[in-house]
C-alpha cells in the first residue's frame, strides 16, 4: 500500500454527504486484490467486488449462504489507536457491509476474535463474533440482547477491558444470505483514508525512460537505473 498526503472527499451512505476531512489525514491505496489477505478472504460463490475508479464495488446476487462479500488488510495496530473506523459507502440497494476487525485481545500474536461495527443498526456498539475465544466473550462490555451477538460494546469499552489488544487485520463483509449493492469509497481506519486501486505494472526496460520508473507499484524502484537492472536481470 502506497501513503501519501491529502484531504478526504465523500462520506456516502446510503445519501451521498459531504464531510471535511483534517488537512493532515494521511491517504493510502488499497491494492486490489494484491493487499486482500488470501488466508482471510470469505468473498463466496455469489458475492463479488470490482473495482470502480478510486472505489471497490460489492454486490451479492442473492440472500443465501454463498451470497457473501469479505475482505481484509493486513496491520498491526494497537485497538487504543484506531480511532472509531468507518466505511465510506454509497449504497444503491439492499443490505450494508460492516466493519471488522480482526482483534487479538492478549497480545500473544495469535487473532481471538473479529469485532463487527455495524453503525446503521447498532451505533457506536461493536459485537463480537461467535467463533471468537471464550477469554474474549467472558470479558465482553456487555452481554445482552439485541445486537449482533450477546457479547458486544462500544470499542472504548472493549480497550477498556482488553488494554493490550492488536488489531491483525481490518476489512468489510456483506452477508452473508444477504443481498446488497454498493461502492465502498473509502475506509477509514486509524486516521489514514485508504482508497482502492489496481497496481501500475511496467512491461519492460523502455518503460523505465522518462521517470515512468516512478509510476511503478509493483516493484517500486528507487531510480530509472534500479528499473533498467530489474528487466535486465528477468532476462
């Protein structure tokens, strides 16, 4: 993933907002499908992305257990630094995506749980999955009815009960057994804006003249001589 600095655009959901973003958010792109964690992916036989323009369209065709679109980011970040992460999502019909978190709660390198940010149903509550540890459901904010899970709570209180806790990846998921369509303009996690793209791939040595090495993402080079040797040394 590419950062680089600039202002945020749209926050869509459902209606089309427009929000200012701080003049120092950081942006990032979102390589797909290269930056989506295969071990991870739960995008099934009919749930689907593409990319559109800066966006990641996520439709499913139906309401059955294959209709499911889920994808994640790798990371490596404190849940005390997340901020309250959101999808900037322009919905055009049917059920929404929600926000996960891949979390582990004790620090041992190992996920415990995925916590599920639902903001259209549930606000600022975060549930928790029921596949998650049961160190992790015992500890839970809260464990009544009504929400996702029985086990569930804003993330203040879940950084409140489980202080150590990293998050391993984050993502989307819509479904499954639900039907949806819409763009996914952006997520924001952790104070970055991070936006979806394809990787700029250069097909040969003559590619490398006139700064275009710079365009590459996949490899970067470091300058046009680096570039040169890359091609020379495939061949």
């Amino acid at each position: 993933m590419k950062k680089h600095l600039g202002l945020a655009g749209i926050v869509a959901l459902g209606l089309t907002l427009a929000v200012a973003a701080p003049a120092s958010a950081a942006t990032s792109t979102i390589y797909v499908p290269d930056d989506f964690v295969k071990s991870l992916s739960d995008t099934r036989a009919t749930g689907h992305y593409e990319l559109a323009g800066t966006g990641l369209h996520i439709f499913t065709e139906g309401s059955t257990s294959t209709d499911k679109v889920a994808e994640y980011i790798a990371t490596n970040t404190l849940l005390s630094s997340v901020g309250e992460p959101s999808l900037d999502y322009t919905n055009s019909g049917g059920g929404l995506p929600g926000f996960q978190l891949y979390i582990d709660a004790n620090g041992d390198g190992q996920a415990d749980g995925i916590l599920v940010g639902e903001n259209s149903a549930y606000g600022n509550d975060w549930w928790l999955s029921n596949s998650a540890q049961q160190f992790v459901k015992d500890g839970a904010p809260s464990h009544t009815g009504g929400f996702g899970s029985t086990n569930h709570g804003t993330l203040e209180q879940w950084r409140a009960a489980f202080p150590v806790t990293v998050v391993t990846a984050f993502g989307f998921s819509l479904g499954s057994g639900v039907k949806g369509d819409g763009v996914i303009n952006a997520i924001d996690f952790a104070g970055t804006r991070y936006v979806f793209g394809k990787q700029t791939v250069l097909d040969g040595k003559a590619a490398c003249k006139n700064d275009s090495w710079k365009t590459s993402t996949k490899p970067v080079f470091t300058n046009q001589g680096d570039c040169v040797s890359y091609f020379t040394t495939r061949k």
